[in-house]
C-alpha cells in the first residue's frame, strides 16, 4: 500500500485505519460448477450455446476433481478483503 499511501498523501489525503472483514463462500466448489451448467453466473450469459457451457463445465469440474477430489467436500474458501481507507480536505 506504500505507493497508494504516498500518492493520496500528496493529494492531501489522511491515512485512516484500514478495514478489513471475512468473506466465506457460500457454496462448495460442486454447486459453483452446476451454476456454470446451469447459465446462473453473468459471465456465462454471453454463452448461448448450450452444449458449449455445457462442455466447459465438464471440463472444469473434471479439472478441478483432478487437483482437489470431490468437489462437493472441499471446503467453501474464506477471504480476507482489505480496503484503505483515506480523508480527504
């Protein structure tokens, strides 16, 4: 943060505590893929080709079994999000 940090400083910006908070994913990796399949993320939206999406959710999940087993016990992720926080005058 030490470039973001100067450059605000230079704005005139005060340097407040950061905030931070846990982000737990609530689905496991399992019903992530079927989302895929099932066109409910925007991203997929673009796809109109059934099939397509279809075989690239195929192919992901066979990825992703390959690196972490079956997918619906692997653990949903936990994140940690962190933003600076600065006053400006």
């Amino acid at each position: 943060w030490g470039e973001l940090d100067h450059e605000m400083a230079s704005l005139g910006g005060d340097k407040l505590d950061d905030v931070t908070f846990l982000d737990r994913d609530r689905d496991d990796l399992e019903t992530f893929v079927q989302g895929i399949e099932q066109n409910r993320y925007s991203w997929t939206w673009a796809v109109s080709d059934d099939a397509a999406r279809a075989g690239a959710a195929a192919e992901a999940r066979s990825w992703a079994e390959a690196r972490w087993g079956p997918l619906d016990q692997v653990p949903p992720a936990t994140f940690e999000w962190r933003f600076a926080v600065y006053r400006l005058a």
